[in-house]
C-alpha cells in the first residue's frame, strides 16, 4: 500500500469535508459576487475552512488565512506560529499551491472583509462576521459594520449543544488513549457546551458531575440526570475534568482540591484552563504528545491536555463537519448580508432572521426530513 503524499493527503482530507456540507454549497450558491473581494478567513484553520477558501478563491475572491493557534494542525498547535511551522503544515501548504494566501499576522492581509473577527481585527476592515465575542472596537475608531452571529439559535445548535461536546470528547479519548466509562467526571459549567460535554460523555459511561454558579443551570442539570457539586466536594474525587468557557473558574484558589493524577482540559472555542493555576505549579514535563504534567504546590501532580487551549483544537479535527457545514454557512449569509448594502451604519447587527430560517431549512432537508405545510 502506498503512502500518500503530505499535500496530497491534505487535499483528501479537504476533499472529504467539502462533499458533506450541503448547508455550506447553499449558501455559497446564493452569495452575491466576491470577483475582487479581499475576504480573511480567521476561523480555526482545518480542512473544512480550507475547503471554503478554495471554493471562495475559485470565484476570484481574494483569499488569506490566518494561521493562529486555533488551527487543528499539529504543526500549528503552538502558541506563537513562525513562518517555519507554517511552511510544514500541509494544509496550509496545499492551500498556498492552489493560490491562497496564508499568513500570520493580520496586517500581511489585505483589508476588506473578515469571517470569524475578534474585536482587534475591526480597525481598517470594511466588514467582518464574528461570534462570541462582544464587537467592541477601540475608542476613536470609526465604527464597522458586524454581522454578529453569537445570538444565533442555529449556531448554539450546531457548535454548542452538538459538535463541542463530540469533538472534545472525541479529541480527549484519542490524546490519551482512556476510556471515560466509569470515570468520574467533572464538568464546570452548564452551558450549551457544558450540555454537550455532559450528554457525550455519559454516552461513553463516565459519571458526570456538574460544578456551577447559576441555579438555574444547575437545576436543569440535575433534571437531566447529572449530579452538581461544588469544587471542594468532587474534586477531590474527580479523575477528568473538562472546563468550559462559561462555567465556574478552576484557578489557583481550587489547586488544593484536584486530586493527584487528575486530568484537565478545556472544551469549547473560548475555554482555556485558568493561568494563574498552571502558574502556581513548581513544574512541569511533557509526557505524552499534548499531555503535559504539573507539579502543583499540595504535592499532587495534574496532567493538562493541548497545554490547557481547546482540546478538539489540538489533536483533534475540529468541530465534526456537519457542524462546520453550518457555522461557515452561517459567516457565509453574514457575508453576503454585508456586500449586498444592506449596512449603512458601522456597528454590530444580527443576522437577517430569514436567513437563518433558510439554513435551518436547508439542514431539515440534507438530513432527509420534510417540514409539514404552514396553514
């Protein structure tokens, strides 16, 4: 059997995400003209991104991508990306053979329109489509016009109650090569990724616990069947925890209660485990690939997966695609909604809701299911 070549099984990877985002090719089908357009491609960076800068690329957009460390390449899974690491990346090398730009800073792009923009992309852009993060853009600056997507029922359906709790989940059992069945498993927060994490991993038989803030969260856990405790009661007994972004902070103040040989890592776009825990540790060492263990001053030890960064960002492959499929899709309306004029004033705006309406429906349909008749 032959072994295929790096780019070569790159584009096989592309190939494969491209023929199953149906929602994608709809909205792509129905994008205004982007001939000439400079576009920013600032999601994470994996095959189902790629296969949108190629497709916007073949209809003469002109397309970057920016490598961050939210890219799922494990050449790129580094803090500080160098034009080195981008150079053996074979997803990005496929992407740059086929012509599309590539880079690591936002000012080697040009200035136009950004999918997936945090708030210090905005200055000099035309446009940007963002999620999750409030469009706050720097005093002085004039304002740009956002497409905000964070409020989106379908987004939260597709990345937070589905596709982060099978990709972390996922991403979790693949890095450390453990079952979840029978473990004790904590996860802080109750939110729609907190949900999904939950929910995948009783499918796998661990014994989730939830730790939250909010009653109202953790009443609703409580009635899907979870167990909810504070910090200092589970986590001496807990041998996995998953931190989400919305959930209660696992900091330096909860160190003494983590049981030694515990697993933490963060699930979710935004989760990251806290700093200032990893910071009170004496030290550390590398003792599998993306598994790192600390030191912590109480004499335990904790083995930190993906360096505490979204762990379905680091050996995993991202979102699963039919959740890609849609979270692109949705950037790609959001981009449209901009070109066609419809944004006089700068600032963020939602999506038009009949175009989240027609993505919806278009996912009833790829999925074989047919809506009954209004009236």
């Amino acid at each position: 059997m032959s072994i295929p070549a790096p780019v070569d099984d790159a584009l096989a990877r592309i190939a494969w995400a491209a023929s199953s985002m149906p929602v994608l090719e709809h909205a792509l089908a129905g994008l205004c003209s982007v001939d000439g357009v400079a576009i920013t491609l600032a999601l994470p960076v994996e095959p189902k991104l790629a296969a949108l800068a190629l497709r916007l690329h073949a209809v003469g957009a002109e397309v970057a991508v920016l490598g961050r460390a939210t890219s799922t390449d494990a050449t790129l899974s580094e803090v500080a990306l160098t034009e080195a690491a981008l150079s053996e990346a074979t997803l990005f090398e496929a992407l740059r053979q086929a012509g599309v730009s590539v880079h690591t800073r936002l000012e080697e792009c040009a200035s136009g329109y950004i999918l997936g923009a945090t708030a210090e992309m905005l200055p000099g852009q035309k446009g940007a489509t963002m999620q999750g993060q409030p469009p706050v853009e720097p005093p002085g600056e004039p304002p740009v016009p956002v497409i905000d997507l964070s409020g989106s029922a379908l987004l939260a359906l597709a990345e937070d109650h589905i596709g982060i709790g099978q990709a972390s989940v996922m991403a979790f059992l693949d890095i450390t090569n453990l079952q979840l069945a029978g473990r004790r498993v904590v996860v802080c927060g109750y939110d729609g990724a907190g949900q999904s994490v939950a929910a995948h991993v009783a499918a796998f038989g661990g014994r989730v616990t939830v730790v939250e803030t909010d009653p109202l969260r953790a009443a609703q856990a409580l009635m899907a069947g979870f167990s909810v405790a504070a910090f200092a009661t589970v986590l001496p007994r807990a041998e996995v925890v998953f931190v989400t972004s919305n959930g209660p902070i696992l900091g330096a103040r909860q160190a003494p209660y983590l049981a030694d040989g515990t697993l933490l890592c963060a699930a979710g776009p935004d989760a990251a485990i806290s700093a200032d825990l990893l910071a009170c540790a004496r030290n550390r060492r590398d003792i599998r690939a993306f598994v790192t263990e600390f030191d912590l001053p109480n004499a335990q030890a904790v083995k930190v997966i993906a360096q505490g960064r979204p762990v379905h960002l680091a050996e995993g492959q991202g979102l699963p695609i039919e959740a890609s499929d849609i979270v692109l899709a949705l950037h790609i309306k959001g981009l449209d909604q901009l070109l066609r004029g419809g944004l006089v004033a700068g600032g963020p705006h939602g999506l038009a809701p009949e175009a989240e309406a027609e993505l919806a429906g278009v996912k009833v349909i790829a999925m074989g299911a047919r809506l009954e008749a209004k009236g």
